[in-house]
C-alpha cells in the first residue's frame, strides 16, 4: 500500500503563505541534495510544479519526517531534522509512543 506524505511547515512565513497543509513531491531527486534556494531545486521539479514559494536561501537542513502508517506501534522517525526535540516532546505530551 503506498503513502502520503504532509508537509506541515514549521517557518511562520511559509505557513501563512499556504495557510493549510501541504501535499507535495520534495524539491529534489531521490538521493539528490536538498535545496537552500530556489536556484538549487532542479527544472524538471520547478517547472511541473503548480505553486511556488520562494522564501530566499532556508537555513538549516531537512525537515523530520514520521512514518504514521501504524500509529498502534508508535510514530516511526524516517528522518530526524532541526525541529525534532520539538516534535518528540509534542508527541511526548499526547502520550504517543516513538519507534527510532
């Protein structure tokens, strides 16, 4: 069964500019480098996007990601990012169990 992956912004400006949750592709190749800037996102992503936001050069590195397939196993962590203490201390407080 395949998944959907949602991107919830954690940058004030970015989540004002979309005002919802976001259902997207990541602006890189598999394996690929993640882009700061718009300037770094390849064309074949850019141009068969339907919105852009360019916010300038983004600090720091990629987001977290969590796997929530199986929530009656706990939150799986794909990939730890900048604001993961903050994420883990939020599921911490709703009593959801965390697999690493």
């Amino acid at each position: 069964m395949g998944s959907v992956g949602i991107r919830v912004p954690v940058m004030p400006a970015a989540f004002v500019a979309i005002r919802r949750l976001l259902v997207a592709t990541s602006a890189n190749a598999p394996g690929g480098p993640s882009p700061a800037a718009m300037d770094e996102v390849p064309p074949e992503i850019a141009d068969r996007a339907d919105t852009v936001t360019d916010l300038g050069r983004l600090p720091g590195t990629a987001s977290s990601v969590l796997d929530l397939t199986d929530l009656g196993s706990g939150v799986r962590v794909v990939r730890a990012g900048p604001d993961m203490d903050g994420l883990l201390s939020r599921l911490d407080r709703m009593d959801v169990p965390v697999r690493r």
